[in-house]
C-alpha cells in the first residue's frame, strides 16, 4: 500500500517513508492510498485473540512493506508488561449501553501511550528502511499527553532524540511534573509563552523549513514527528476501536452480524476520532461517531455547520489536552470526504494559514451530517459530571473523559440511548487530580499536587498509578521558557541539538 499527500496526491510513498519522514514536504499529511477491509470473518476471528494479535492483524493491513514477523517485534515490545496487565485497553460497562474504553493503563497514563509505546519500534524499523544511517530527530508539540508519552516511548532509542515543546501555563501540574524531570540522555524539553497552537504552528513551519533541514543534514539529522500527524501514530489508534468491538462481541453485547454500537470520543486534535472514522470506513458497524469538546467548541462548531473559524476565544480549561483550535488531523478527514480532492484541501489549508477561516463545500457538509453528532460543554458542566457519574456509578472519570459523558447525554436526550456506545477515556483522573478532586470531595483540595492524589485515593478508592506518584521528589531537568515564535522555537531546537 501507499502513501500520498493530503495537499497533492501525486505523492507517492511507501507506509516506511511517510512514517519515517512524519509530514510531506508540501506541508500536507501522509494518508493511506485506500482504505483497507475488514471483513465481518476477520472479525470473528480478531474477537478470538488478545489485544496484540489484534494489532498485528489490523497494522498488517497498512503497513504492508512490514513483514508479519517485524510487526510482531513491534507489538510485543510495546504492549507486553508495559499497560498493567493482560487487558491492554478494557472496556467497562458504567450504565446501560455505555461502556467505557480506558486507554490509559500505560506508563504515562494517558491514552497517547497506546500508540506512542509502538511508534518507537515502527520508527527505528522505517528510518533502517528508508534512511539508514541518519540519526532521527523527533520534534514534538504537546498540549499536555502527547509530550510525556513520546519522551517514554523514545527514552534512550538508538539514533532518536526527541524535543517536545509545552504551552508554559498550559497543561496540569502532574503534566508538567512528568515532562519536565523526564529521564534519558537524548531528550529535551522546553517551554513556549504561548498556547498549544502556537507550539503546533511553530513546529509545523520548523519540519518544512529548509534553512533548518540543511542544518540538520551537517550532522547527519532528520525530522520526523510524533505527533499525529504522523501515520504511525494514528494507525495504532485504529487497533482499540476494533479490539472494543470485538470486547463486546465476547460479552454478548453485539449478538448479530452488523449490530451498530455509536463511538464518542473527547477530541482537540481530530486525531482519535478519525481512527474510529477509520474503523468504520474498514466495514465496523460504527453508526454515529460522536464528538466531544470543551469550551474551546472549534470542531463542534465545524461540524455543525461545516465553517471551520479559528477566529475566537482561547480558553484554559480543566481538560487542557483538549484546549486547541487548529486540529491537525481534520486535513485527513476532509480528503477523504472530499473524494481525495487534495487541489481542494490545500485550498482551505491555504485559508486557514492566510485568514484563520475556512468553510467547506456542500457535498463534504452533507457527508459530515450523515456521519458525525458533535457537542460541546464548559467546565462547571464537566466538573458536575465527574460528581455526577461518581456519585451514580462510582466511577471515576478524568477531566477529558466527562467531556464524552456530558456531550453524550446530550445526544441521549435527542436521540435516545438504545444503541451501545463506546466512550473513549483519555487519561487517569489523577493526571487532573485537583480538579476531579473539586468535582467528588472539594473540601480535600490543598495546596499540595501529591498531597491530592492521596485523597482522591482515599474517597475513590481508585488505586494511585505507580509512575505518577513516584514523581514526588523527581529533580527538575528542564526549566527553560522560550517565545512562542517560529524562530525562538528554531534556536531552541538547533542549541539542543548541538548545531
């Protein structure tokens, strides 16, 4: 299979490549020439397996120049004894016809590492395929998950360094505390006087940069991301989906061929929703795929109307890996609704850089409604579902996770709730302790972050994870602040690499 540009589908490139060079030089995003089936056998078969057999039958399907062998290396090293157990990504049953699908049992406790414990391995396989010999640098923007997960999955692999790039006031304190003591000797970490767009845009121009890509040819250097944008990312994504289906095919939940069950998903980037649009379009009987956001409504509002206006309010929230207004992976979604019309995606990319604003065409407008229900909801709504649902069900959410709680009810009072749904969860709720603490026991807050994760334990009852609590005492390695222009952000990146 191969890969082409988002902005010009006269690229052609092989699954290695595009995840070895993480964005196209024309700036668009690499996407899978076609869509690969899943047929309803298949997935009586994958229903029959553990979470990386799974893996492997679903990635053999777009990375076709892997052999079965080398995907297996890959699969078993990032998903033997790394997620907690054998339950790689559990699905728990809340209330009726919601189920619950935590991706957060990996070392970084959010569901970034899903796909951020695999991407290593793709990615040293891809660059000894397509580049050998060329140490890789991985450039990241983080709005609080994607940092600490990549830094984990890259730590101390051969011929990678990574730099992630953090909005200073922008993510929780666990968060930072997570990236900024991260451990290794080929990582950096630097924060930006800016918000999470900023960093995003900063390293978007970086990788299409050739000043930097010269500079970085001296040393023997290449890009690549992390972020994803890249197909190595996103791929994986598209594992869980399945793999939950198949879940409920086990418990009896989906008893007949073609039984539908609805997807939510808490989303700021695009990315995690478009792998279940993905799963879909593969032939999972997803019916609505259902889209979650905060205060920072961007893509609800897109996907309603199908304007896409940047032009409006930032708003720091309670749920800071959401607080974005430019999502990346929306560019994938429009080409494919657009029949691979990549003249027309790079016309509205083109907008959006000149004036913030783009506004679809009709047919991708009629395709958007057939396809997705997208909601909104602001902190005091998100704080009051994580009381809501604890108080009810006893269970705990984190601050991203009551976002698909809340937006979904919405959609319950619309449509009704008759047909199962999966309900992303993203992260731990002790990554957002102080407030998920003020939605379930507001007189426990102190002034102590780990003071706070042992009373959210004690009225929870929900264990501590481990890498999270032994941060208590880390030494701060990284303590530096840049500006949140392309050009600080560049200096950063050529100090840290010694260039």
């Amino acid at each position: 299979m191969n890969y082409t540009s988002t902005r010009d589908n006269s690229v052609k490139v092989s699954a290695a490549y595009a995840i070895a060079t993480g964005i196209s030089p024309d700036g668009g995003l690499y996407v899978p020439e076609a869509i690969p089936a899943l047929s309803y056998e298949e997935l009586l078969a994958v229903a029959k397996t553990d979470y990386r057999d799974r893996a492997v039958s679903v990635l053999g399907k777009y990375l076709t120049d892997f052999t079965e062998e080398e995907l297996r290396e890959c699969v078993d090293g990032a998903y033997t004894g790394k997620f907690g157990g054998e339950d790689v990504a559990p699905v728990v049953d809340i209330a009726e016809n919601r189920f619950v699908l935590e991706l957060w049992h990996g070392p970084t406790c959010a569901f970034k590492d899903m796909a951020l414990q695999l991407l290593p391995h793709l990615l040293t396989r891809s660059v000894k395929k397509t580049c050998d010999g060329k140490e890789i640098v991985i450039l990241v923007a983080t709005s609080g998950d994607t940092g600490k997960a990549a830094l984990e999955g890259f730590k101390d692999v051969p011929g990678t360094r990574i730099i992630v790039f953090y909005p200073v006031e922008g993510v929780s304190a666990i968060q930072k505390k997570q990236m900024v003591t991260q451990e290794g000797g080929n990582v950096g970490v630097c924060a930006i006087s800016g918000n999470f767009d900023d960093a995003q845009t900063g390293v978007k121009r970086i990788f299409t940069d050739p000043e930097t890509a010269a500079e970085l040819a001296k040393g023997n250097m290449a890009f690549s991301s992390a972020n994803s944008i890249n197909w190595g990312r996103l791929a994986p994504q598209i594992v869980y989906y399945i793999s939950a289906y198949a879940d409920l095919m086990n418990k009896g939940v989906i008893k007949n061929k073609g039984d539908e069950v609805n997807v939510v998903v808490p989303t700021g980037n695009f990315g995690n929703i478009l792998a279940a649009y993905y799963a879909k379009k593969m032939g999972l009987p997803i019916g609505k795929l259902i889209c979650a956001s905060n205060a920072n409504n961007v893509l609800t509002d897109f996907l309603r109307t199908g304007v896409y206006d940047r032009n409006r309010h930032f708003y720091t929230t309670v749920s800071p890996s959401m607080d974005i207004l430019i999502s990346s992976n929306l560019e994938r979604l429009l080409y494919d609704l657009s029949g691979c019309d990549s003249a027309r995606v790079k016309g509205w990319m083109d907008s959006l850089a000149a004036t913030g604003r783009y506004e679809v065409d009709d047919d991708v407008k009629a395709a958007i409604k057939e396809l997705f229900w997208a909601g909104c909801c602001d902190d005091e709504a998100t704080l009051a579902t994580i009381g809501e649902v604890f108080a009810s069900q006893h269970y705990l959410s984190d601050t991203h996770t009551a976002v698909a709680l809340n937006v979904y009810e919405q959609y319950v009072k619309e449509f009704g709730g008759d047909v199962p749904t999966i309900i992303a969860s993203t992260a731990s709720p002790y990554k957002f302790a102080p407030a998920v603490l003020s939605a379930v026991a507001r007189e426990k807050i102190t002034d102590d972050d780990f003071a706070m994760l042992e009373n959210l334990n004690e009225v929870s009852g929900v264990a501590i994870p481990a890498s999270l609590a032994d941060l208590k005492g880390k030494a701060v390695r990284f303590d530096s602040v840049c500006g949140n222009d392309t050009q600080s952000m560049r200096a950063t990146v050529l100090e840290m690499l010694g260039l």
